[in-house]
C-alpha cells in the first residue's frame, strides 16, 4: 500500500533532474537557458532527426540540458531515461504534474523504490492511471537487485504508460490480441503487447528498424522526446505561452495573429524557428502563410517557435465597382453583382491600383472596378486589401516626327512646330523591331503618336505609317559585299533584297558581330531569321537552333510548323529527327501536343530538324539528397525511384530565389523543367492534396485533407491532367475527384486527377504504414503503396482503420507517387 502523510514540512526539493529539468541523474548540472535563446543544444544540430521535437519541447518548458564547461549547452540525445523521470515527463505532458502535493510525505513498500523527490509524481501516476500500482510493486519484486524509480525505461514499458497518458487504454485492450507488427513481437511482455499495438496504430512509436520493435531495449532521450512531441499532434494539451491563430500581419521583425476575437502581435528574431506541422525540416520565415494557421510558442512577447498548422488563407474576393465610402463607419459600398456590398475597414486596409503604386481612397472614383480582398476568420468580415482598376491612359498627341536631341523631341503638327520634354525612361516602339531606339526614327518621315505623362512630359513615341517585318523562315539566296546588299528567300514573303547598314544588328551563335566577321557565313541556304523595314536589313541571326510553341504537325509531308518566341513561324522538315520528351525513353513525334513549347535544333545544313526537344515540367518525391555528389534519388508517378543529377541546372525555392541543394529535404515534391531530357531546373513545390467541391469556367473549390475549404480562381491559367487527357480548362473535372494540386514555374494553376485503382491486399505494415498489394501482371513494379495519417479510409459511407485492411480485401486506391490519398474498401 500507499502510505501519504499531509505536512507542511516539505520533504521534496525543487525538481531538478532528468529529461524533464535536464540532468540525467539526481545531483547532476542544471543549465537554465538565458530568455531568446533558441536550438539550445549543441548535440541536436540542424538535421538532426529529434531536431524539431526537441526544440520544441525545450521552448514549452518541458525540458533542458548539461551545460558543459565552455557554457554551452547539451540534450545527449543517446542517453538512457530512468522509469521515475518518465513518468514525470508524462505528467507534464498530460499537464498533471501541477497537481502533485508537494508537501506531502509518501511512503511506499521497502521493495519499490523511488528517489525522494520523485514520490510525490510516482504517488500522482498512481491515482491518474497512468501507471497500474499492483503490476508496478510486482515488477519491483522480480527485480530487487536495481531500484524501480532508476532503472532504464524499456521500450515497451514507456509505450504503456504513454498509451495511458493519452488515454488510449481502452484501445490498448482491444488490440492486446492483434498481430504485433514487428519481427521481434515474441519479445513483448504480454501485458505490454495490446499498448504496443494501439501506439503502432495510432503512430505515436516506430520500430528502430521497418521491421523491429527491441522491446526491452532502454529509452534513449531524444526517443522520449519525439514520442511526446508526436503525441501532442494528436492528443493536443495547453501550455503556457502556447498560442495559435491566423496571422493577419507579417514583416521582418514581428507576426500578428487573431485569435479570440483580437489580435496580438510577437517579436521575431534570428532565433525563431520555423516549421510546418506535416514536416521536420527548418523553414524560414518568409515561408509562413500569411491569413494562414499558424501556432506560436512565445515568452515575454517573442515568438520562440513559429509551426505552420494550415496554409489556406482565410480570406475571399468580391470583385465589382466602387460605390462610395462612408468614412464616419469605416465602411465601403461596392456594386457586386447586382447588389451592395457592404465592407468594413480600417486604417490598416492597403490600397493600390493594379500595378501595385499605393493610392489613397480618396483617388478612388465611383464606378472604378475594384477587388476587394476580406477576411473570413472575424464575425464581421474586414477589407485586408482594395485594389483598383489602372489609372487612365496617359494623353497624347501626334504628328511627323521632326528632330529629337535625346531630352527633347519635335513634331510637325497642324499648327506648326510642337517641341516636347522626353523622361528618362522614354521608349520608341516601332512595329515589329525590338529594342528599337531614338536613332532609328526618320525625320519628316515617320508619322508618331507621343504618350504624355501627367507632368507633360514624353514617355513613349509609337511609329504609325511603319513597321519592321519579321521574316522567320528565310533562307540567303546572295551576299554582295560590295553594295552590302543580301538576298534572302522567305517562304511567306518571296524574295527579299536587303541592304546592310552601321544600324544592322547580326548575330552568330549568340553573339553580336561585325560585318567584316560575318561574311564568311553568309553563305547560300543557310537559313537566317531577318527582320527589315523597307529595303532595310534592321536584324539577322543566323540559325542553329528554333523555339517557340507547336503550331501544328503535316505527317504526310513530315512537317512541323512553330509560332516562334520571337515572332513569326517557320515550317521545317522532320524526317528522321530524334524526338525527346521528358520523362519518356522512346518519344514519337505523335505525342506532342499543340500549343506546347519545344526546341528544334537544326542539322549542319539548317536546312532539316535533327532534333526535337518538348518543354515539360515533372513532379517527383525526394528520396535521398547527396549534395556531395550534387544528385536527388526521386520517386516518380509509378513509384519507380530515380537518380537525379542536378550538373548546372538552377535550383529555387516556391517563391523562386534561388537556394542551396541541401535546403531540399526527403519527402518534400518538387517541379523539374526540361528541354528534352536536359534538366533545366529544380523548384521547391507545396502540394495540397484534395476532393473536388465545386467546379466553374474561372474556379475550382477543393476540401483539403484537414478539411478546409481551398477556391482556386485559376489566376495565371489552368492545366488539367486526367489520365491522357489534358486542358486547360475545368471541364475535365467532376465533383467528388480526388486532386494533386500545385503551382507550375509559369504561375498556372496544375491540377492533377487520381485515377482509382482496384486492387487485392497481400499484407498491411502499420509500423511503416506500407501497403503490398498483388501484382496485376509480371511486370507490375507499382503494387506497394504508402498509408499516411492523413488518407481517407472509408467503407461504404464509414470510415475504417488501415489495421482492419487484410490479405485477400478488394480495395480501390487513389494515389500519387504511390502515396494514397483515398482508399474504398469493397
């Protein structure tokens, strides 16, 4: 029995031990971390697995360190955890531990035995459930050669008792008789098994390999660690200092967030940390979403650690024409289809037109049409941003161009003689010329058309009666030198004869040349893009190579015609050229698809396409980084795995700054650019997975798999991708689709559509969440699957634990990169 004695006469000391106050045994060191610190240990570096878990637990007070002599601080993560330090670490997780009678006098039997200043938390285990008293004096009995409250934590014993904490008991029963995922599971206790299996299920532990538990094995700290921290997820308990909300603000030095119905604001600085709920890679702070989840560990007003709990903005559009304001309100009237809006706002609105120069409201004019960003996390929703349609077009005025010095330009006008200021950044804009200059008017020739700025000055001179024509196709026919005039072919325009000027800009495999250098190359069928106005050669580039996007293919003839990037089109044979489309080993020139960008490079003659290059862009799931080797192993739709050699090819960030390779990390998505099977470049991507809602010509709604609801308005474009098919718009979905949705280097909006699978179960891991299914033929590489806390497992209209999947269940899967995203039993 229990014997507790109420005194005032105080018999345990301040707690300072164990993974709780960071000493591993009684009378060990305690370090007390200065207020802004942030990864405090020098043994739990970045990268390291337990990083994340144990900062985080360090910033919510639950644990600290060895301070050694130089004053630094560390976790030992390796170390052994003794049975009395975790059961307080269990307490203070479950926010027990303050509940414990610190003057009270606990006496247990002189076979169990507990360090004085544990007693009290031994008693309150007790009397929670959190540990059952009569199995404990036993386990004390059968080993009175080492004291119960010092000796290590096994595996299988913290298993149980963080079961319990999370009050998981009753599951723990109901599974004491289920098959113990583990190659090792005869080496469980019995009465340990059924609390190994709910903790499997539940994934709150994982083996030490895919395949074994080591029950007996003692806990180490940093495992400790990561099972709380991992609970928390899931079984959610408030600390102090703990707050969550949306972040409605956000710059260099602070975050704001709402929450109960107010809004308070945190310092940050260059010990905050970063992360996302779903990941345990480091983030950095402009990575957080702003009108997203966020939830903040904060001390004295300083956010300490910052986790990204949603990234779906709380807020929508209303879009319609600005009506008036009432300022005395702090209220805005729009028109929005067909009816009044009524929004509320404040000083903190931003409000800019659609070029992003910031205006005030008092330049709005009624019937502007405006996009007004609101909230939708308050109870009276409030305008975050206005933004309004262009001012109007600057005033112009025209007439034949005279003479211009650089700062001034004149005009012939129907009353005479007009001169004008030019600004600095005027432009001459000739149709058809790029780059075209000052220097390229002609005086009492051109007839121009100025854009006036508001200060009368010239911005912009347009020629009017002329234009430069692109000739994309032509082949030289004749180069005479001595008059400089070239003779080219061109298909749509015949023959051309062109005289060369100081003013000609040629160019030979990249590069600007002269003249003089030039003539050795200007040689008959050699194939050149021209442009010239009149009998003027004003560009020639001599052709290695075309870009642009497929307008069309001629089988028959073996022809391909593109609408070049720079202008124009060009149809060229084909015959035997190699075709490379990313992501396939053997391409035909059947499976390119009109409107897409490719690149022909040209045979010696440039007279034939040697080969043809498609631009595409693939997503696959990082494996292995080995930035030594500068190489990704990835995994690719089917779930085949690859290796990635990255050479020079450009590697970003989703906000497109560029960053090192080990900023990418096991797990994460990514978008690879090719040209052909040249690997153009890397982004990092967030994916949002998904069931489609509702679906228009310019949205799609999702609910993702937190289950808030996403509206993708499509900004930028769609491109949809449902089996072979592929559009660019929305009516390749339906409701109830299941979605991969991303965004692609050139800002579209990709949605992706998981074509069900229906296949029979050969085994379920619940310790890895794999799942092996039977092949569908010899060559079927695609039959393991991957089962995340964040599937949805349904039968009929019910949901089903992975654990109740068995050999020989017809199944329905939904998956990308064989990860499953739905899964229907029949």
């Amino acid at each position: 029995m229990v014997l507790k004695l109420t005194s005032k006469k105080a018999v345990i000391g301040m707690l300072a031990f164990s993974l709780v106050a960071g000493s591993g045994v009684a009378g060990a060191p305690i370090h007390v971390l200065a207020a802004g610190a942030s990864s405090p240990f020098t043994d739990v570096a970045t990268g390291h697995w337990a990083e994340k878990y144990v900062s985080k637990l360090y910033l919510q007070g639950l644990i600290a360190g060895y301070e050694q002599q130089d004053g630094s601080l560390q976790f030992k993560p390796n170390q052994s955890v003794s049975q009395q330090e975790a059961v307080l670490f269990a307490l203070r997780y479950a926010g027990l531990s303050n509940q414990v009678d610190k003057d009270a006098i606990i006496g247990f039997p002189n076979s169990f035995q507990v360090s004085t200043m544990f007693k009290p938390y031994i008693y309150l285990a007790f009397s929670k459930g959190l540990l059952d008293q009569q199995e404990e004096y036993e386990l004390a009995q059968n080993t009175p050669d080492v004291a119960w409250g010092t000796k290590p934590a096994s595996r299988e014993w913290v298993t149980k008792l963080m079961i319990r904490a999370v009050g998981q008991g009753a599951l723990a029963e109901q599974m004491e008789n289920s098959l113990t995922p583990f190659v090792d599971a005869d080496q469980v206790d019995e009465r340990y098994k059924g609390y190994v299996n709910a903790a499997s299920s539940l994934d709150l532990v994982k083996g030490v390999t895919s395949e074994k538990f080591d029950p007996k094995a003692p806990v180490t700290r940093a495992s400790l660690a990561t099972l709380i921290s991992r609970a928390q997820y899931q079984y959610p308990v408030a600390y102090a200092g703990q707050v969550s909300g949306v972040v409605t603000r956000l710059d260099d030095s602070s975050i704001t967030i709402y929450q109960d119905k107010q809004e308070k604001t945190y310092t940050l600085s260059e010990s905050t940390l970063y992360y996302t709920s779903s990941s345990t890679t480091l983030l950095t702070r402009e990575q957080l979403p702003l009108y997203g989840d966020v939830e903040i560990i904060e001390k004295d007003g300083a956010a300490k650690f910052v986790e990204i709990t949603g990234t779906a903005p709380h807020t929508r559009a209303i879009s319609g024409t600005f009506d008036r304001i009432v300022a005395a309100e702090n209220k805005l009237y729009l028109w929005s289809d067909n009816n009044y809006s009524i929004v509320a706002y404040d000083e903190t609105m931003q409000i800019a037109d659609a070029t992003g120069k910031t205006l005030a409201l008092a330049d709005i004019k009624r019937d502007t049409p405006v996009t007004v960003m609101v909230d939708t996390f308050r109870e009276t929703p409030k305008a975050i941003r206005l933004t309004a349609s262009p001012p109007a077009a600057a005033t112009s005025l025209k007439g034949v161009f005279y003479s211009t010095d650089g700062k001034l330009i004149t005009l012939q006008t129907d009353s005479g003689l007009v001169t004008k200021f030019l600004t600095a950044d005027a432009k001459v804009e000739i149709d058809g010329m790029s780059g075209a200059a000052f220097a390229d008017l002609l005086g009492e020739v051109d007839q121009v058309e100025l854009s006036l700025t508001q200060d009368d000055k010239v911005s912009k001179v347009k020629v009017l009666n002329r234009n430069v024509t692109l000739a994309s196709g032509a082949k030289i026919s004749s180069f005479d030198a001595d008059n400089k005039l070239l003779t080219v072919i061109d298909e749509k325009n015949g023959a051309l004869a062109l005289y060369v000027n100081d003013r000609t800009r040629i160019e030979y495999g990249g590069s600007v040349v002269t003249l003089e250098a030039a003539k050795s190359f200007l040689l008959k069928n050699r194939r050149v893009l021209v442009s010239y106005t009149g009998n003027t050669l004003v560009s020639l580039q001599v052709i290695s190579k075309y870009e642009g996007t497929l307008k069309s293919i001629n089988a028959v003839k073996n022809e391909l015609t593109l609408d070049l990037t720079s202008g124009g089109s060009v149809t060229m044979p084909f015959n035997a050229a190699v075709v490379e489309i990313p992501g396939q080993t053997s391409a035909s020139y059947t499976q390119l698809k009109t409107g897409e960008k490719l690149t022909l490079l040209l045979n010696a003659d440039t007279d034939k396409i040697a080969t043809i290059r498609a631009h595409r862009q693939l997503q696959y799931e990082i494996v292995t980084v080995d930035a030594q080797a500068k190489r990704l192993i990835v995994k690719i739709g089917n779930g085949t795995e690859l290796q990635l050699y990255l050479g020079n090819a450009a590697m970003t960030n989703e906000a497109g700054s560029a960053i090192a390779l080990t900023q990418f990390t096991a797990g994460g998505v990514i978008s690879a650019a090719y040209e052909g099977s040249q690997l153009l470049s890397i982004r990092q991507t967030t994916v949002t997975y998904g069931t489609v809602q509702s679906i228009s010509s310019g949205s799609v709604t999702i609910v993702n798999q937190a289950g808030q609801q996403v509206i993708y308005t499509g900004e930028g474009g769609f491109d949809i991708y449902k089996g072979a098919l592929q559009e660019s718009t929305t009516t390749l979905l339906a409701v109830g689709d299941y979605v991969e949705v991303l965004k692609t280097d050139s800002g579209k909006t990709q949605i992706a559509v998981a074509a069900g699978e229906t296949r029979t179960v050969s085994s379920y891991s619940v310790l890895t969440g794999s799942l092996q299914t039977e092949k569908l033929s010899q060559s079927d590489v695609r039959n393991v699957f991957k089962i995340t806390l964040q599937t949805k497992l349904t039968q009929g209209s019910s949901s089903i634990a992975a654990s109740s999947l068995k050999a020989g269940d017809r199944i329905t899967i939904y998956a990308f990169r064989n990860t499953i995203i739905a899964l229907v039993k029949s």
